[in-house]
C-alpha cells in the first residue's frame, strides 16, 4: 500500500471518531483533469460540508483535511 492510501485511512478512521467522514474526488473520465485528485470532510449528523467546497466540489488536499482534524475537530494527527 502506498503512503498516500495508509495517511488516507488514517484520517478516515480518527475523523470517523468524531463524527465526521472523508469522501475523495469521484473517478472522472481522463481528459477532464481540471478536477483532479481532491478531499472533502463531511460532518455526519447534519451531512453538511465542512472543507473542501469553497470553489469547487472536492477542493481541499489531504494536507488540509489533516489540519482540520487537528484545529476544528481536536483530534490527533493522522501522521504516518
């Protein structure tokens, strides 16, 4: 597995604790790259956004969403 996809489930599982959810960019035909490969964390109860949607769906990185774990939601980091 790469690191990419082990800090990837690491941030599920400790924002899972706290009631919120990380969903990824959905599979996208390959010329449309202007969406890339981004996150949005989602708080459960309300199914409302909590990052990631300011310009576009899908707009945080993975970088962002472990910040927002560690500020918002007071959770440790999902450090490798």
């Amino acid at each position: 597995m790469s690191s990419l996809k082990v800090r990837e489930n690491k941030l599920r599982r400790h924002l899972a604790r706290h009631n919120h959810r990380l969903e990824k960019t959905p599979s996208r035909h390959w010329s449309k790259s202007f969406y890339g490969a981004g996150y949005m964390v989602i708080e459960n109860y309300t199914n409302s956004v909590a990052l990631g949607c300011f310009h576009q769906p899908y707009d945080a990185t993975l970088e962002q969403a472990e910040a927002f774990l560690t500020r918002f939601v007071g959770g440790a980091p999902a450090a490798v």
